[in-house]
C-alpha cells in the first residue's frame, strides 16, 4: 500500500528527474490543489520554482495574506503577487448576468495571468508549469460529464494556447483526501490544506448583480462574520461549505435603533456534500445561525435582514450565480 510519505518521496523524485535543472511557474489560487502542488515542487526544485498570485479583488478577508504569508512561511517559496483588483472592478462594471460574469473574471485572468507568465519568462529561462491537477480532473475532462455546461467553471491558473510550457502535474494520480494528506506531510497549515472549496470567480459570483468595491465590501464582512462563527461552533468538518450571498439588487425596509433602515438581504447557504455533485442544505443548530444574524444585521452597514436557503442541490446549484 502507498503511505503518504512514500507518495510524497516518489513525486518529489519524478518532478526533481522531469524539471532537471530548469525552472518552474505554478499559479496559486488560494485552493488546496494548487498549494499542495507548489509546495511538492518546490520541495523537489527548490527556489528555481517561482508561484504567481493574482489577487482578483474578489477574494474572500484574509485570503491574500494566508498565500502571502502563511504558505510562503511553510514553504519559503518564491512568491509573485499580481494586484490586479482595478482591473477586474472595471472589467465587471455595469455586468449583472452570470455567465458574463464568469466569463469576464476567466478572460482578465487569464490574461494578467499570461502577463506574469510573460515577465518571469523574460527574466529567465521558465519552461515549465505547475498545475495542480487531480485524478478525478483527469478523468472528467475526458469524459464529457453533462452537468459541466450548466455553469461555464474555468479553472484558474488554466494554461493560454500561446504560451509554450511543459506541464508538471505532480498530483494526477491524486484523490483529494490523498492531496491533503499530502499537504500535511509537506508541512503545510491546516487552514490551508483543510480548506473548503472556493470557486475561482469568488465572491463577484456571490453577488448578485453589479460587482462594485463597496459591495465586496459589505460581503467581505458578512462572510467573514459567518466563517468565524462556523468555525468557533466546530462545523467546519460537517459543512461542505457555505456561500455568503448579497442580494445586491433586493432592499427591504427593517428598523434598527429609532430609524427605518432598507438595507441588502445576506442569504445563508450552508450544504453538505460529498462530491458537490448533490448537496443537502446543512441543518444548523439554530443558535449558531442566531450569532450569525444578530452579528451580520449588527455589524455590517447596508445590511438589516440575514436569510437561510433551504434548498438542495439539486434543484438549486451550490453557489447562486
Ligand atoms: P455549483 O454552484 O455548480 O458548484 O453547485 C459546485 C462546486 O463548484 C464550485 N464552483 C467553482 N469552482 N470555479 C471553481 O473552481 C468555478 O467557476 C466554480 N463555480 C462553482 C462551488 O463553490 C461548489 O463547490
């Protein structure tokens, strides 16, 4: 049977015989797949290894400086942070549809992705990139898997048609509970490799309608609200996730002190999964989504009302955009 070290020893020596002597990119999104992916390469390559972080500005609180500082105090790997947050507010300005959402953060990656990728190369001699494949990636865009069109997912860190690299995909033959393990063993953070999944469009897909600075935000600070109270209740094993939602677009009247308020709507969107596939909504004990409420409706301005989404998937999709 393969431990995990042993796993660990095998791919270190098979990404050190593939990359010989050159150098290497990898693309962090903030994910799990491509930390454990980086830190397995530069294990093997050490700081002929360079990482690239593109902060999108639609990051959830606190995710660049866990790249910054945490994964990069685990593994003291060469880091490129890419601020690029005007970039992409101005490429979504006036956009409320989903799928021109997407479509737009996906293009403005992978272009100030590609310019990175440009400027390190003019720099010296990169041919290869890391991806942080798994398995079941492998098998599923093989297969034409019919619920994949429903929303049009773009992977970051995807690789541009013009730019000519050797791919290192050290975890291909890698099921998730395997890459964490993984991670563990190359000393990563628990809050990095525990981390649950995060889509690469973040939280301009969590807001519906127009993404504006001062709606992220208001988002930013009820998700952040949510997470903390999630994981001071010690659900963060049970829930697969839970998207904070901001219904940009809907007011409703509240009263709050002596005042009438007409305040956005957050919604709750706790699901437990397997695969995120199907999901149920998590049943949360009812004082948790209290804390919840009375914090979010407290401390986050232009909010005064805090909803659950009870519904599974399907009918519903996990994310709401
Ligand atoms: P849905 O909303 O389709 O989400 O039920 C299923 C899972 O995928 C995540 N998700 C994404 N992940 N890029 C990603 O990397 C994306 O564009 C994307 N869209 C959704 C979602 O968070 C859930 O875990």
């Amino acid at each position: 049977g393969w431990t995990t070290s042993s796993i660990v020893d095998e791919q270190v020596a098979a990404v050190a015989a593939q990359i010989g002597d050159g150098r290497a990119i990898c693309g962090l999104s903030g994910g799990v797949d491509s930390a454990v992916a980086a830190a397995l390469v530069q294990r093997a390559i050490g700081d002929r290894l360079t990482c690239v972080f593109v902060d999108h500005g639609l990051l959830r609180s606190g995710e660049r400086t866990q790249v910054e500082r945490d994964f990069v105090a685990a593994t003291g790997v060469n880091l490129v942070t890419v601020d690029a947050r005007e970039r992409f507010l101005n490429a979504l300005a006036g956009v409320t549809d989903p799928e021109q959402k997407r479509k737009i953060i996906g293009r403005e990656f992978i272009r100030v992705f590609e310019q990175a990728e440009r400027d390190l190369k003019a720099q010296g001699d990169y041919r290869f990139l890391v991806q942080g494949t798994l398995y079941p990636d492998v098998v599923e865009s093989g297969g034409g898997e019919g619920t994949a069109n429903i929303k049009s997912h773009h992977n970051v860190g995807g690789l541009p048609d013009d730019l000519q690299f050797e791919l290192v995909e050290p975890l291909r033959l890698l099921f998730k509970d395997e890459v964490r393990r993984v991670g563990l063993e190359l000393g990563l953070p628990a809050t990095i490799v525990q981390r649950q999944p995060f889509p690469g469009p973040g939280l301009g897909i969590r807001i519906i309608g127009e993404v504006t600075a001062d709606r992220l935000e208001t988002l930013r600070e009820a998700d952040a609200i949510a997470r903390e109270e999630l994981t001071a209740a010690g659900l963060d094993q049970e829930i697969w996730q839970c998207p904070v939602v901001l219904l940009a677009d809907v007011r409703s009247v509240g009263v709050q002190g002596d005042g009438r308020t007409y305040g956005h709507p957050i919604v709750l969107r706790p699901v437990s999964s397997e695969d995120a596939m199907t999901a149920d909504w998590t049943r949360l004990p009812y004082e948790v989504l209290e804390r919840i409420s009375t914090r979010i409706t407290n401390e986050v301005s232009e909010v005064n009302r805090v909803v659950l989404d009870v519904t599974s998937k399907p009918p519903g999709t996990i994310e709401w955009e």
